[in-house]
C-alpha cells in the first residue's frame, strides 16, 4: 500500500515540503490537503479506468460515494493555497472563512465540469456529471445533479449566514456585481478564487475575481 502512494506522489513532492518548511509554512494542515490531494489522484485514475472500460449504464466498480469522494477532494491545490496565503499574511486561520470556501468551491468545480464535459470525456478525465450519466443514464443523472447542486447551495447559505457581517457584505456585493458583468452567472475558476479569499482576508478588492452563485444544468448531453 506505502508503494501505490508513493507511485501517486507528484514529481517534486519532497522539495515541496523541504521548501514550505524552510518558509515555516508547512503545518499539519498543509500536509493534510497535500495527502489529499494525493487520495484526489488515486481516486481519479480508479474511476476513470471504470469509465472507460464500461458504457454509461452497464454494471462497473464504482458507486455513487466514489464519485462524490473525488468531487469534495478535487480542489485540493486551492484549499493548500488558501492555506499559505494565512501563513504569508501571518493570519490565524479562519475556520468559518475555509468551511463556506470549501464549499464554494465545490459549486465552482461543478460549473467548471458543466462546461468542461466533453473535453473531459474525450481526455478521460474525472468529471462529476460524467460520474453521474455512467452511474444513472442521462435524464436521471441531471436529476440527480441538480439535486447535488440545490443541496451545496443550501450549505453555502448557511456557512454564508455564520461569517462575520463584514465579510457576507463583501461575498453578496461581489456576486451581484458578478452576475450583471456578462448577463450571465460567471463562476470562479483557477486563480480567480485565490483573488478572492485575498480580497476577504485583506478588504482589497481585485478586478480579475468574477464571483460565484452556484451552477446551472444546460446543454448536458445524454451520452459519455
């Protein structure tokens, strides 16, 4: 088992730490989001050997908590990140701040997977609504996304509701703000999400952070 971890060990892994350490930004927390990032990767190549193997309906070894498991780690470079911007900026961690993150992020990750669909499909690349279609067939699988979607989003409110009124402020302008930009609902993605928590942590707004309110079903396809 020590040697199926190693295999999923990024290449520099050990001059990661060597370096963190050195900056005095390697904590127990840190280590822990990077082991989770290693379980993100093993998880992803299990379950995508499934799909590949097997046509969307057909019996395979994966279950609906497989594909969830995956989703809630996959972002786990962000949450590492969040993680040292703290230690940079020689702020205690905020628990409430990174609990209504994590699951910002998850809605991010879903809205990145809507759009990225077939490109992950052609690539063999874990994707949620992928996950979904193979386990359930299309129609359902929407069924059952909107459903993941609705719930994250209620989580969201309520972490939301838990943060200082300062900081609600800032999260609801900036999402108003977001979602008259385009005409559209535009999702955080890559480093955007990073601008974000600095604007949070530091009261300075960036203009490359686009804001987030969740994630719409459109246009999915029936078929992987």
């Amino acid at each position: 088992q020590q040697q199926q971890q190693q295999q999923h060990r990024f290449e520099g892994h050990a001059v990661l730490l060597e370096v963190l350490e050195q900056q005095q930004l390697l904590t127990d927390r840190v280590e822990h989001e990077l082991e989770q990032g290693q379980q993100y990767w093993q998880s992803e190549r299990h379950i995508c050997s499934q799909l590949a193997l097997t046509r969307p309906g057909q019996p395979c070894q994966l279950t609906l908590d497989d594909i969830l498991a995956a989703h809630e780690v996959k972002s786990f470079d962000y949450r590492v990140l969040h993680l040292l911007l703290f230690g940079l900026l020689k702020k205690p961690v905020d628990e409430s701040l990174l609990q209504f993150m994590r699951v910002d992020e998850m809605l991010i990750d879903i809205g990145d997977d809507l759009t990225d669909y077939e490109d992950d499909v052609m690539a063999n690349s874990f994707n949620i609504l992928r996950g979904y279609i193979h386990l359930y067939g299309g129609q359902e699988a929407q069924i059952r996304l909107i459903e993941r979607i609705c719930q994250l989003e209620a989580q969201r409110a309520n972490l939301l509701a838990k943060l200082p009124a300062n900081l609600q402020q800032k999260v609801l302008k900036r999402q108003k703000e977001a979602g008259t930009e385009e005409g559209v609902m535009v999702l955080t993605s890559g480093s955007s999400q990073i601008l974000y928590l600095m604007s949070l942590l530091t009261g300075k707004r960036s203009s490359s952070w686009k804001g987030s309110e969740g994630a719409r079903l459109t246009g999915i396809s029936h078929t992987d």
